[in-house]
C-alpha cells in the first residue's frame, strides 16, 4: 500500500521543484561516485611505492590529529561552555559571544602567524632574550603534531562551545540544580552530571571539528603533518599523479564514510537527541571573590591566545608591507576574485537550498529525508576529495562534449569545464551546501506548514505560494545562512587551492602562498581581509542569537 | 499547474544559461571578468594584467605586447618588467602560477595560446617544458654572447637568467669551516644529529638528490639520504630561512640551504633575522670534487608565441647587464651575464666551482629523487 | 443530489499501522452546514485536510459539486479544489495587512474587482477601520473574522472550518456563533464544520453527526 502512495505522492508532486531538487542531489554525489569508479583502473606503480612507504603514515597522522584534537576541543570547549552557562563573573556577558571569536581566523593562518611569532626571531623569544633568559628553543617548536594539536584546539574549540553551551543554557536547569541542591562541588558537578548530560552536544561539536581537521591542508602542510589531505596534494602537484591521488581520495572517503557509519549504528543505541523538546533553562550562579576573577581570567586567557595576539601580530606585519600589498592593483584583483566566487557559489548554494528544503518538507516521504540527506553529505567529505572527484568528473564530461566543442569552433579537445570558475563553483557548492541549506531548513521549520497549506488552498501553486508567502516568512533564516555560506567560502583553503582556474587566486591562497614562500610579513594583509570577513560571521551569529532568545 | 512549468523551464533555462556563461568566462580568462570570450582566443586583454596594474588594454590593434607565464614571484620581477616597458613601449602582461599549472596551460592552448614567454625556477622543469615540446629555439646572437652555454639549452629552447647554490649554513661558534666537505659527508657519522635541512617535498631539495643521483647512481645516493636521516636534528620543518634561523639556535649546527635566503636575511625588514645572518657562515660545498649543486632560472620562448620579437627582446633586456645586476643586488641570485656587477656579499663569497650543467637530469630524475627520499625517511 | 460526496474514504499516515480511518462514507447536500463531532486523534481534522487536498488518501473517492476530486487515478491539487479552509489558529499571514490577507486568493480578478470584493466581506465580517492593520494588532475574535473573511472571498464552492472556536472565550463563543451562522447561511455557503465542543456544533450547524457513524461498523 505505501508502494501506491509513493508513486501518487511522487506524481502529485512531480514538478519543476522536485527535479531539479534530484538534480542537485545529483550533482552532490556524481563526483564522489566518479573517484569510486576510478578504483577499478590499473593502479601505476608508483601507487605501489605510496602503499607501501607513505599508506601507514596518512592513516596514524591523520588518525591521531582527530583524536587529540577532538579531546582538547571537548575539554576547552565544555569548560568555557560550562563557566559561562552557569555562572556570572565580571565580563561574562561579553565573554559569552566574544568566546566565539577564534571562529573568525581560519586555522592555516593562525599557524604560520604562532610559527613565525615563536620562531627564533619571533616576538617572543626576541623578547625573552632582550631579558636575558635564553630559552631552550625547542620548547617554541610549535611545527610538529603537538602545535599542530595546539592550533586546531585554539581554533575549533567554538564547535563545540558553541553547541554545548546552547544545550547547558536552555536544557540543563533542573538536573544542575538538583546537583547543586544536593551539595556538590562546582567540579563534581561538572564532571558527573553535566558532561555526561552534554553526550549528544559534545559529538555534534566534535563532529564539526573531526571534519575540519580532516579537510584542512594548511596547517598539516606548514607543519609537516602528513595527514591524507596532503598526502592527496602532495600525490597530485608533487608527483603529477592525479590517478594515485584519486586512490587516495577513494580510500580517505571509505575510511570517512565507516566511521559515520559506525557513529550512526552507535547512536541508534541510546536515544538522544541534542534538542529534545524538553525545555529546562539554566540559571546561572553568582561567582564571588576569586573564583570570579579566576573565571574572567580563563576566559580572557584564552581570547589573548586565540584572537588578541595573533591579530595583533598581523596588524604589526600588515604596518610593514602596506605599501607593497595592499597598494597594488593585485590586491584589488584578489578581493575582486574571492568575492565574485563566493558571491556565485553562494548565490547558487542558496537557490539549491531554498528548491530542495521546499520539496522535502512537501514531499513527506522518506524520499525527501534522502535528498536532504545527500545534498549535506559535502560538508562531511574532507575540500581535496571534493576536488579531485570534481575534476574527474569534469574532465570526463569534456571529453564526452568534445564533439560540441570542435563543432563550436573551440579547437581540438580543449577542457572547457575542467579548471573554469565553473569547476570551482560547483565543487564549492558540494562542499558549502549544507550550511545554506541547514539555514534554510531552520527557517521553514519555525514558520510550520500553515501558512503555506492556507495559501494553496486560497489558488496559489507551490511557486507563486514560495514568493508570496514562504520567502518573505524565512527572509531573515535566508539572510543568515547567505552569509554564513558566504564566509566559509570566502575562508576556504585546500579546494580552493588545487581548483582554481589559471591565474585565479584568492584572499586565502594567496595568504598561504605568501606563508609559503616564506614571505610572512606579506601574508599578513590578505589574511587580516579575511578575519574581517570572518568576523561578520561572528556578529551574524550574534544578532540570530539574540533574535532567537528574545 | 501550466503557470507553474512555465516558471520552471524559464528559470532552468536561465540557469543554464548562466552556468554556460561561467565556463566560458573561465575558460578565457580566470583572472578579471572583463572580456567574456568564449574560447583561448581572448585577446590578451583578458589575459592578465602586469604587476604594476596597468589596465588590461587589449593587444588587439597597434599596442606591443609581450605575454609572459611565469611562475617565479619575485618583487624585483616586476620592476623591470616596468623599466622594460617605459623604454621600448612594449607592455608587459604577466600571467602567474605554478610552474606544472603554466606547463598545462600552454599545452593545452596549443596554436592558439597566449604565451610568449615562459618563466621558471629550476632547470628541471624548464627541460620538462622542452620535452613537452611547447618551446622553440630562440636566436639571437646578443643573447648567445652574453649568456654561457652552460646556461642555456643546448637546443636554446630556453635561455637561463640567474642562478642560485645549495650552500651549508654553519654556525660560526660551533664549527670550523675546516670540517665542512661535502653533501655526502654530511651523511657521516661526526655530523649525527645536527644536520638540519627542510622537507622532501620541495623542489629544491627534489633537484639537489637527482643532480646526485645523475653524478653517482641510485644506490649511493639511497645510502646517502639514509645517513643525512639518520643525523637530522630535528623532523624537517618549515622553509630554507627556517634551517638558518634554527643553527643560529642551537638546534643543530650545520644546514642545507639555498644562496640567497643568505641574501635576504641579511637585508630583512626585521632586525632579529639580520642579527641571524650575522652569526652563520656560507660554505660551498664540493669544491675539490663535483661542485656545488646549483639550480637556474629561465625563460623559455613559446613555439607558439604570437609576440616572438618583443619575447626575445625581454630576454635580451632581463640578461644585459643592467637587469642582471639589478636582478642580482635584489634577489642575491648569481647573475649568468658574468659583466653584470655582483653585490657585495656574493662577491665577499668569491668564486666556486659549480656541478656541471646537467640541467635534464633533474627533470629526468625527480620521481625517482622522491620515492628515494620517501623511502629513507625524509619527510 | 449531493453537493459533496465522499465514499470509502481511508487514509493511514505514512508512519503509522492502524489506519485513521476506514472507508468513511459520507455526503452532503447544497446550502447545508453539517457540522463532525469527535474526540481529538479521531481523525476529524484529517478529514477536512482530505478534502480539501493537503493529504492523500490511501483509497476511496471524493466529489466536490459533481467533480471528482480525488480517486485512485486522479488527484486535483488544492490549489484548484475550489475549496475554502480556516484553520484552528487562523494561520494569517503575518507580513500582509487585512485587506491584503482578505485579497489573497483573488488573483484572477482584476483590480476593481479585487477591491470591491474585500470591501464586501469587510462589511460581511464587520471589520470596517481595520484593513490596514497587522494580525499581530488584532484580537482573537477579530483575526477569526479575518480568517473567514480571507476563505469566503474566492467564493468558494465548499467551505472547511476546523475548531474555529477553540481559541476565544465562552463569551465571545457565543455571539460569534450567531454571526457566523447568519453569514453563512446569507452567503448560501455550504460548510462542513469540525469540533469537539457539541454546543458550537449544535448552535452553528444543520445537522451533526460523530465521525464514528461515518465508518462502517464491522470495521473502524
């Protein structure tokens, strides 16, 4: 009987909103399933020699980068989550959304600034020296899985703070109080009650940092970390191997998609849910004396570390170089480039997102839970997977239009697709999807389905109800996820990197290219244009917050 | 229903249209969206700017262009392309990015390409270009005069501009340059634990194991790179200036790096680099047996260069001794037109004897220099 | 002849096992305002969501003034139904004004004709002075009016109200019962009317019946 009900649900609703919500789903999954096909192709011998020397490696680094930073950004980011959630101290009220600061300074950049601020010549030991106290400078070799683990900590802890603290403010009240009822001591508390009841919250966060980790090449690169994603890069520009990069790509993505699934068949055991609707607010606890002023410095420790001081650090190097970055043309044509990208993508990201979330909410059927499903994936699947499955993709495509070209006058067999801005918008729209979409779906979720049911029975079809109703309802859920999508792309490094069209740079590559060629102080321009970007992230988060608690 | 699928096929429609519209701007120029051609036969205009960022006139009609893919990025590049531009009038267009992504490129693009010129960093790659078969031979009399065979294809595909040593870095407290050889003694025992070099992922390092390997066979050079392993100070890490600065230290006491990071700590903007500078010395390596290994820049003339006059022009103009001293007191890499003026610390460095000009060989042996380092370890 | 026509109607929401209900047969003739008594989870606003085209049925038929609607073969969306819905909460549009929540479903009509009509069913409803203002600045009574207002203006053949009532007061229940009676029956609408509460069904409608009389008694 629900094999009928499907195909009448799916006649009744076969339109324009859902084929080209498919196509989308398509479009998502078509390249990841373009670097499975490639498997089955003869490896070249130098996959041999990358199987036997270099396999064991990208798996333990990549592995023990994820596991180390996952611990640190559970026990940074719960503590603060915790502090603020439950207490007042001096500052609190500005601690609680400038915590989420570090959000804004992509990780890469955060790492070559500390590695160049510790270095030899760096501000601190130079600062140290003029003191007089010669340190053993291997206690500033921050290049290595340590400081590595130390940067993505420092910079991802937001995830996880964020998401917790959200859960500790709205839900965790009567629990706490009971504890505290009951008389016990603030750590206790913390540890028996409320980082057990945080379980769901922790993973969400951690989950976020687990693929930021993994999707990240700047940092494992600078630092000479050799997880999988620069292993790909390595495989691909270094050895001008795209096939054995593509294998890689494959074995990174199993590896990925196990471990999603195993988190799944964990979770399906024990029924949480990170918003159950049971609502328990959190009253928070006057600190006095010096646990106040302890709190306040934990907090403010860690903005110093996080925010102030690389920053600062920057605008210093920023002074140095103004007038041979920032004055040329080239810097105009960089923030040209990075913002005719992002503004395409996201354009694109979120027409897709508004299509789909529609028909899925319309649709109720399981077919429609698929579709969001796999239009999210990208966000799971590390930026050079992406890419190298993107490019495959193209260039076949290429191959297969080739007849089109040459008939267009376009020449032999030209790559029309591969390495166009094309290219690198869609794998951009794969990756960054989720954010818009996710927005969009919180949107629909808070109007309901009334307004929409009313205006179909009054004569209106789904399209005209979309502009008349639904759009104007969700403007401010659509406002917010276009900037939030629009700074993830702005600040995006690896795909960026091995896609962009010929001499097309961004803010981002740029900033890293600089780093690399061990040009710091020129790095500092373009990077401190991208934190600013970020930070209107941050104050968008800010303001939907507000709106949403008042 | 109708209205509804009305609605649809135009919005597709549109977006389709748009999309074909990005690959096309893609496909003609990544860099400006000012010229939306649809194939590689967009005028240079879209073609890229000059670093000075003139505006991107079109080549089309009487203006003189030159259109160089380089992926060198140097600040003193640009300066003289401007002074080339402000006495012969031609303007210069320069297209960046990495050497493989502009090899690619112009490949591609086939007859119909841009290119004039194609500038690199390492002989390795600029014989690569060669055998890739997008370079024609350039004649000129004045160039073959003033640059020495060694530096140049044998077939003058491409004509060298600068060269640059893998020197070792020492640390004057702590060792006499008495005790400094060779690269292979490096591998010895007395050196354990204070080599310091940066990763085997860089070229330079890429081109310094295959110049070996053409000189002395897989096997020695296997055994070689194990030993340099074994008496690494520390896991590689950051770049050529970051070996220097980790001696000055303390970490180690000898480094493999490249002449002119010499060069440009001595002039840093930042003092504490400078003071580095002063407490390392510069040997050069091999001198009694093979030489030192250097590495070339070099431009090559594109087979399909619609602009061949005004290319060889600009070489001329980048190897006459008035670009080469600049290039050389700027950029502190030795200057292949021996009248040019060195600046003072390379001359304080004196003369050395260099490898013999093998400039295939690191092309010919990268992959094998990589899997050799992989498999000793060299990360 | 009957104006609405439901037979072997049976629907199962797509999680769930046991079925809502189970051929329901049911039928109404031209004028009448029939109103379904129920417990709530009886299935009564699943009923009106039925008929008026939100939902689809697992089996059975329904016709709206000779015109088949729905049956295994066919499916008319709501949006031409011909149909007229207020909602328990009214589901007003929050960012239009009265007049323009009342002028929503008349798109086909041309601008005078728009403006005539909302001014006709803002003296039907007596809201006169209020077309400009928000539904957010009204009270309940007024944004029920409103509702009505909005689903009488496209003159639709058939019109659904569930639960109108349950959100105002047992004072404003009452006069607003004899209102809503009067301007139905002035508009000569037929109304199929849904509510728990006997009194509003008994003071509103012309018959009533319990949704459990609808399905057949060996089955339900």
């Amino acid at each position: 009987m629900h094999q009928a009900g499907l195909r009448r649900s799916l006649k009744r609703n076969l339109n324009f909103w859902l084929i080209l919500s498919i196509v989308a789903a398509a479009i998502v999954l078509l390249p990841l399933l373009a670097i499975f096909v490639s498997v089955f192709d003869e490896p070249n011998e130098n996959w041999a020699h990358i199987r036997e020397y270099m396999m064991l490696d990208y798996v333990l680094e990549s592995v023990w980068l994820v596991l180390f930073t996952g611990t640190g950004t559970i026990l940074l980011g719960a503590s603060l989550a915790w502090l603020v959630a439950a207490y007042d101290f001096p500052l609190k009220s500005f601690f609680r959304w400038a915590l989420m600061l570090p959000l804004a300074v992509p990780p890469y950049i955060a790492a070559f600034t500390y590695a160049a601020m510790l270095s030899y010549t760096g501000v601190v030991q130079k600062t140290l020296r003029s003191w007089g106290i010669v340190p053993n400078p291997k206690w500033f070799d921050i290049m290595s899985m340590p400081g590595a683990v130390f940067i993505f900590t420092l910079y991802l802890y937001p995830y996880v703070y964020m998401i917790t603290r959200a859960f500790l403010e709205r839900q965790s009240g009567s629990y706490v109080e009971n504890a505290r009822l009951l008389g016990r001591s603030p750590l206790s508390v913390f540890s028996s009650v409320v980082l057990p009841l945080s379980r769901p919250a922790l993973a969400a966060g951690v989950a976020l940092v687990a693929f930021e980790v993994l999707s990240d090449y700047g940092v494992a690169n600078y630092y000479g970390i050799q997880t999988f994603t620069v292993a790909i890069f390595k495989t691909w520009f270094g050895m001008y191997d795209l096939d054995s990069a593509t294998r890689l790509a494959a074995w990174f993505m199993t590896g990925i998609v196990a471990v999603i699934v195993l988190e799944r068949l964990l979770r399906r055991n024990r029924r949480y849910s990170a918003t159950t609707g049971r609502v328990s607010p959190l009253k928070a606890a006057r600190l006095k004396g010096v646990s106040a002023w302890l709190a306040a410095l934990y907090c403010g420790a860690v903005l110093v570390l996080a925010f102030a001081l690389p920053v600062w650090q920057l605008v210093v190097w920023a002074g140095w170089t103004v007038k041979d970055v920032a004055a040329t043309a080239n810097f105009a044509r960089l923030a040209v480039n990075t913002v005719k990208a992002a503004a395409m993508a996201t354009l694109l990201i979120m027409i897709l997102s508004v299509i789909v979330a529609n028909t899925v909410r319309t649709i109720k059927h399981t077919l429609g839970i698929v579709l969001a499903k796999t239009l999210t994936v990208g966000y799971s699947i590390p930026g050079a997977i992406i890419a190298v499955g993107v490019l495959g993709l193209m260039t076949g495509l290429d191959r297969w239009l080739a007849p089109l070209y040459r008939a267009l006058g376009l020449g032999q067999s030209p790559l029309v697709l591969s390495m166009s801005l094309a290219m690198l918008i869609t794998a951009y729209v794969i990756r960054f999807i989720a954010t818009g979409y996710n927005a969009v779906e919180a949107g629909y979720e808070k109007i309901g389905t009334k307004f929409t049911e009313s205006s179909r029975i009054l004569g209106l079809g789904m399209t005209r109800t979309f502009f008349k109703v639904e759009l104007p309802l969700i403007r401010g859920s659509v406002i917010g996820g276009t900037i939030l999508t629009f700074v993830e792309i702005v600040k995006e490094l690896p795909l960026t990197m091995l896609l962009r069209p010929f001499n097309f740079d961004t803010l981002a590559t740029k900033a890293y290219q600089y780093a690399s060629d061990e040009r710091i102080f020129q790095a500092a321009f373009p990077s401190l244009a991208v934190i600013a970007v970020g930070m209107v992230s941050i104050l968008v988060f800010h303001q939907l917050g507000k709106r949403v608690e008042s | 229903m109708g209205g509804s699928i009305k609605k649809a096929g135009f919005l597709l429609l549109t977006l389709l249209l748009a999309l074909s519209v990005l690959a096309g701007c893609g496909a003609g120029s990544g860099s400006d969206g000012g010229s939306q051609s649809q194939s590689g036969i967009s005028a240079a205009a879209g073609g890229g700017q000059s670093a000075t960022g003139g505006d991107s006139g079109g080549s089309a009609g009487k203006e003189q262009v030159v259109n160089v893919y380089s992926a060198r990025h140097y600040d003193v590049d640009a300066k003289l392309y401007e002074q080339f531009e402000q006495e012969t009038g031609i303007k210069v267009n320069v297209i960046e990015g990495s050497a493989n992504e502009l090899i690619e490129r112009i490949k591609r693009e086939g007859e119909s390409t841009e290119a004039d010129l194609f500038i690199t960093v390492d002989g390795g790659i600029l014989s690569t270009a060669k055998k890739e078969g997008i370079l024609q031979p350039v004649e000129s009399a004045v160039i073959d005069s003033r640059v020495p065979e060694r530096y140049r294809d044998p077939d003058n595909h491409w004509i060298g501009l600068l060269t640059r040593a893998r020197i070792i870095a020492y640390s004057k407290d702590r060792v006499r340059p008495e005790e400094l050889s060779t690269y292979e003694d490096l591998a010895s025992e007395k050196w354990k634990g204070k080599v310091l070099v940066r990763s085997s992922t860089h070229l330079y390092n890429q081109s310094l194991v295959a110049s070996l390997i053409a000189i002395e066979g897989e096997q020695k050079v296997e055994e070689w790179a194990k030993g340099i392993v074994a008496n690494m100070a520390r896991d590689p890490e950051g770049g050529d200036r970051d070996q220097a600065k980790a001696v000055v230290a303390g970490i180690g006491d000898v480094a493999i790096m490249n002449s002119y990071y010499v060069g440009h700590l001595s002039r840093s903007a930042d003092p504490e680099e400078r003071k580095v500078f002063e407490q390392i010395g510069v040997f050069f390596p091999n001198q009694q047996t093979t030489g030192t290994h250097i590495n070339i820049s070099g431009a090559g003339l594109v087979k399909h260069s619609k602009n061949k006059e005004n290319a060889v022009k600009l070489i001329e103009f980048l190897t006459g001794k008035e670009a080469q001293t600049l290039l050389s007191a700027e950029n502190f890499e030795f200057p292949v037109n021996s009248e040019a003026e060195l600046p003072e610390l390379l001359k304080s460095w004196g003369e050395f004897k260099a490898q013999e000009a093998n400039w295939a060989a690191l092309g010919e042996y990268n992959q094998l220099a990589v899997q050799i380092m992989n498999k000793a370890g060299w990360k | 002849m009957n104006f609405v026509e439901i037979r072997d109607l049976c629907f199962v929401y797509f999680s769930a096992r046991t079925a809502v209900f189970d051929h329901l047969t049911f039928s109404m003739k031209k004028g009448e305002i029939v109103g379904i008594l129920g417990e709530s989870g009886s299935g009564k606003s699943t009923l009106l969501r039925l008929i008026a085209g939100l939902e689809m049925p697992t089996e059975g038929k329904i016709r709206i003034n000779d015109r088949l609607v729905v049956d295994d073969k066919t499916f008319i969306p709501p949006e031409q139904r011909g149909v007229g819905m207020v909602f328990q909460d009214y589901a007003l549009f929050p960012h239009l004004t009265v007049a323009r929540n009342i002028e929503f479903g008349l798109h086909r009509l041309s601008r005078a004709e728009r403006k005539a009509r909302v001014r006709e069913m803002i003296e039907l409803v007596q809201l006169g002075g209020l077309e400009d203002r928000y539904p957010h600045e009204l009270s309940g009574g007024q944004q029920q009016r409103v509702a009505v207002a909005r689903a009488l203006a496209p003159k639709p053949e058939l019109l659904l109200m569930d639960e109108p009532f349950s959100n105002l007061d047992a004072a404003l229940k009452a006069s607003i019962r004899e209102e809503l009676r009067a301007i139905l029956k002035k508009a000569g609408i037929t109304c199929l009317f849904v509510s728990h509460d006997e009194q509003d069904v008994e003071a509103i409608c012309d018959r009533a019946i319990r949704i459990k009389e609808l399905v057949p008694a060996d089955r339900g």
